[in-house]
C-alpha cells in the first residue's frame, strides 16, 4: 500500500527540550493503514519506506492515542536535507511494508 498526504511538522510536546519532531498521517489514510492484516509490532508501529523530497529513508509510525491515525518521526538529517521545521509543511509519501 502507498499513500501520499501534505501535513505539517510539529515538536513532540511532552518534554519542553525534546528534540523529537513527526508529522501526523490524516486520520482517514490512518484508518486504512490499522485495516492491513500484519502481525503485531511493539508499540503498534508499523514498518514503512518514507520519502519526503528527494529524502528516501525505512522506519515505522506509531498510533497517535488521541486519534484513528500514526506519527511518522522526522530525524533531523531528513529536516535538514528537506528544510523542514516546527510548523511548517511536508508532503510525504509512504509505502507500508507490513502486511
């Protein structure tokens, strides 16, 4: 399954100093995501290829507790290589490779 969607950056907010940045999958894309049969990962994560610009890069998104949907992490080598930055916006296209 691929999906592609524009969201925006946001810092974790938990922790004042975190140094942890994701944009958040839309809600309607999460639902289809959590409908994909695949075993069980810790946290629930899923394992994904994410490309964000010329920026590829394999990880896994996390369900977000308040909503249906996943946070997709930004490291800052992908921040930085795609200009990203607390707020602003991000397309991004993910191919989920559980399932």
């Amino acid at each position: 399954m691929i999906i592609e969607f524009d969201s925006d950056v946001f810092r974790w907010a938990a922790r004042e100093d975190s140094a942890w940045f994701f944009t958040a999958v839309p809600s309607e894309l999460g639902h289809e995501i959590r409908e994909i049969p695949r075993p069980y990962r810790g946290f629930g994560s899923v394992r994904v290829r994410a490309r964000i610009g010329g920026t590829e890069w394999a990880t896994s998104i996390f369900p977000l507790a308040e909503t249906d949907s996943y946070v997709l992490p930004l490291k800052k080598a992908v921040r930085d290589a795609e200009q990203l930055v607390d707020g602003g916006p991000v397309t991004v296209r993910l191919e989920v490779l559980d399932g």
